[in-house]
C-alpha cells in the first residue's frame, strides 16, 4: 500500500481542526497546493512543480501541549480546539515527533504524584500551563520547557529525577514563567532547572543553537530545501554584500554566508539576534553581522549611505511585509530579491508592490511543502530588475492588424496534453477557446457561443482557468 495515495484518518481530526487536509491522499494534497499556488501566484509567472516530502508523517520538531481538566477532574493534554480554548486530549500525533509527544504523556502522567496542579485561567489557581518540547533533528538534543505561573517548583529535584530516568534524552529542561492572561505560551522568563538551557541542530551544514522562544522552521527535512533553494535563487558569486531581512536566529544569512562577499541580518527580537550573533559565531563564520532593528529603516540607512545591497532575502511573518518596509526595498533597489513566504496570499499582495512599477518582475516560483496534512505551504520566489532587453520596442499599424487566432504556438491537443500530465485535469476545448479570449487571443468568432441561443454554455470554472492559463504561459502564448 502506498501510504502517499492512501487517505488516513486521525480520531481526533474534526475536534482538532489542525490538519485541514486530512480527508485528502498526500497526492491529493499536493495537488490541491499546487493549484492554490498557480491561482494565487500565476499571475507573476510560470510556478514549479510543489516539492514535497518522501514521509509526509511525524515532522514537527516542535510541540506544544495545553492542559486542562475534563468532566471527571481527570488531567488531560492536547491542543485547543480550532477557534476554542476547549483542550482537545491527545496522546499521539502523526505530525508531530514521536519522542515529544511521549515525553508529553509522562509528564503528564507524573502530575498528580508530584502534587502539580493544572493552571485555570477563569479562577486562576494552579500552576502548570503548557509543556513545550523541541527536539534537534540531526543531533537528537531534546528541550522540554514547562511554561508556568510562579517560578517556584517545590518538587523540583523529584521530579526532574523521575522524569530523566524516564527520558535520558532530554538534554535540557527549563522553567519558563508566564503569569499573564492571554493565549501567549510562553512567557520573558526562563529559569534554567537541567543542561544548558538550549539545544543545537544541524542545518544546510551549519551548526544552531535553539533557545525556548527561538524560531526554527518546524519542519527539517523540507526547511534544508526551503533554504537551499533561497541561497540557489540568489545567484551569489562571492562578490555581493547580501541583507537578510526578518533574520531570526540567521539561519538563511548563516546558510548564504559561504557564497557571499558580506551579510547583514536585520530582526526586531533581541534574544533571536542574540541566537544569531551566537550562531554565527559557533559556525566559526566571520561575514555575517546581526542587528536589532526594523529592517525597513535600516534599508532607509543604508540607501542614503549610499551602501545599496545586491541581494536582499526577506521571509517576514504570516501577514507579510508592511508598507514601509516594502516602499524601503524599492527605494533600496537591489538587484535581487528572495521572498519567502508562509503564506501565499498576503506574498501575492507583497509581490503586486513591488512589480507594479515595472521596476521588478518574477523570476521563479518554488512552491514547498513544509507542513503536510494542513493547508499551508512555503513559496520562494526570486525577483530581479527588469533589464534593458526585457524590453521590446514594436511600432504597429492598427490597420496592420488582423484578427486571425494568436494562439499558433499550441493545438488545443497540446494544450489539454500538456494540462493533463502536470495536473492529472481534464479540460474541453471550448474552456480553452474561453481562457484564450480572456487574455486577448482571439479566437474564430463565435467559437465559444451555443448554436442555438436557448442552450446555455458551460462556463470555465475558476480553478481549471488558472491551469490554463499556465498552461498558456508554459506555451509563450500569454505573459
């Protein structure tokens, strides 16, 4: 049986809400992402094929668990129920690692002979939040974080000692103090209980340090790719000076550095610019510097400094980038930029900014599968300066034109061809003939009209005309 043609069915999926594309075959998935893609994205470009993952299962190397008590006052732990603060109990995860969801379990099992009470917001007494678990996935270090309300832990030497003969694993636990209201996990406090107080991974070659509230790509097998695709797209020869906006803990600067003349990170949190400084450091690198800072202004700086940067990677948050921020990368004007993106639809809106004026045009388009199962994806796509031959000077006649079909450099055969083995789609020529009208190819009059003017004429729908459309650009025939 291939587990990727197979739809698999988790007991918890319509309580939880989490994976949205669960009823759906991973083929399925796929697809499904790939036409969101084209139809969000295909207007700046042909999109490539999505890459997915070889086992779509147990990638997450990051879980959190809620707790609460059910009806019975038994202590229960999950995740909140999609548009809820109602725990949904969960003992297993086929996206999450394997390794934190036992450890979840256990400590979760170990409550009630240490006396830990479970923390309630409407009363607000207890002491346990949440518990978060970070595993590396290349060293195997593994960080359990529990997120409480007061830092004292009367139990404390017991309790570790139990949950470590359990767990030899764990390298590292830390108490992490969170007393406001609020669906925040974690709070600006850690109290270092085991190790260090961090763990390291391996990525794209390169060593990090992961700290309680560093962001790391969840996913590692797919981010190695996310990341060398961005690097792949940037073109770097040694010679450029190369921002990386939105930089977090430098993992895609770090990941550039080795080809790159120079590169600047700009990120607004302190402790993850910390990481970075540490990071690059570890790796022994000696060209990447990290800043706090709004990435926006520091452009601003760097434009009236005269000191533009050649390459420019941003990978802002789920809302995209702001109006500043993309009006300084403008202003900046490096020659290229990577964009990625957790979220097509507000990339689609960024990337309307800043190709309006002429002044860039999409290159690529890689479409990457980080999160199976759900209904988000990771986009990297590369802009560049228009050049000079991107440009056709073309003197007409309007008597000089006819109205003989455009389209020549594809049958509709092709066409359909072409649309069934990328995207296992069925299309009639008459949709054909209707998409081609839209985007100003010129059909023989009257193809796309009923014979008889009672009869009604199917109309394209939405998704199947924006594989067409692609399908018209594969061919040259539309922009």
């Amino acid at each position: 049986m291939d587990v990727k043609e197979t739809q698999l069915q988790c007991p918890q999926y319509k309580k939880c809400g989490g994976c949205q594309l669960q009823r759906m075959s991973y083929v399925e998935q796929l697809h499904h992402k790939q036409l969101r893609e084209i139809k969000l994205l295909g207007r700046f470009g042909h999109v490539e094929e999505i890459i997915g993952m070889e086992n779509p299962f147990h990638y997450r190397n990051k879980v959190t668990a809620a707790f609460a008590l059910d009806r019975r006052r038994k202590i229960v732990s999950g995740v909140y129920q999609s548009s809820s603060h109602r725990v949904v109990p969960i003992d297993s995860c086929m996206i999450e690692d394997e390794t934190a969801d036992a450890i979840i379990v256990d400590i979760r099992k170990m409550l009630p002979e240490f006396k830990i009470q479970i923390y309630d917001e409407r009363n607000g007494t207890g002491w346990l939040r949440h518990v978060l678990v970070r595993r590396g996935f290349a060293t195997g270090q593994v960080m359990v974080v529990l997120v409480a309300v007061s830092m004292l832990f009367k139990l404390q030497k017991p309790f570790l000692k139990k949950l470590l003969e359990l767990h030899p694993e764990i390298t590292t636990v830390v108490l992490n103090l969170n007393d406001r209201f609020g669906p925040v996990v974690l709070g600006n406090r850690d109290k270092v209980l085991f190790g260090n107080g961090y763990i390291e991974d391996l990525l794209c070659g390169h060593r990090f340090r992961i700290s309680p509230s560093s962001f790391y790509q969840i996913n590692p097998v797919q981010t190695e790719i996310l990341y060398r695709t961005a690097v792949d797209f940037a073109s770097l020869t040694g010679e450029e000076t190369v921002l990386d906006a939105y930089c977090g803990i430098g993992t895609i600067g770090i990941t550039a550095c080795e080809r790159a003349k120079q590169v600047i990170g700009v990120e607004l949190n302190q402790e993850a610019v910390k990481d970075a400084i540490v990071n690059a450091k570890l790796n022994g690198i000696k060209n990447c510097w990290f800043t706090a800072g709004n990435a926006g202004m520091y452009m601003q700086r760097m434009a009236e400094d005269s000191m533009r940067p050649d390459v420019v990677f941003m990978d802002p948050p789920r809302a995209g980038s702001d109006q500043k921020f993309l009006t300084s990368l403008l202003k900046t004007a490096p020659s290229r930029i990577v964009y990625v993106s957790c979220n097509p639809e507000t990339m689609a809106r960024d990337l309307g900014i800043l190709t309006e004026d002429g002044i860039y045009r999409v290159r690529k388009t890689q479409p990457v599968d980080m999160f199976p199962f759900t209904d988000h994806v990771e986009t990297v796509v590369l802009l560049s300066q228009r050049k000079p031959d991107d440009y056709i000077r073309v003197d007409l006649d309007i008597n000089e034109l006819d109205k003989t079909p455009s389209g020549t450099k594809a049958s509709y055969a092709e066409i359909k061809d072409y649309i069934k083995k990328n995207y296992g789609v069925n299309v009639t020529n008459l949709y054909i003939a209707q998409i081609k009208r839209k985007c100003g190819i010129i059909e023989r009059e009257n193809y796309n009209f009923p014979k008889n003017e009672n009869n009604r004429v199917p109309v394209c729908p939405p998704e199947k005309e924006e594989i067409i459309k692609e399908a018209l650009r594969h061919f040259k025939m539309i922009a």
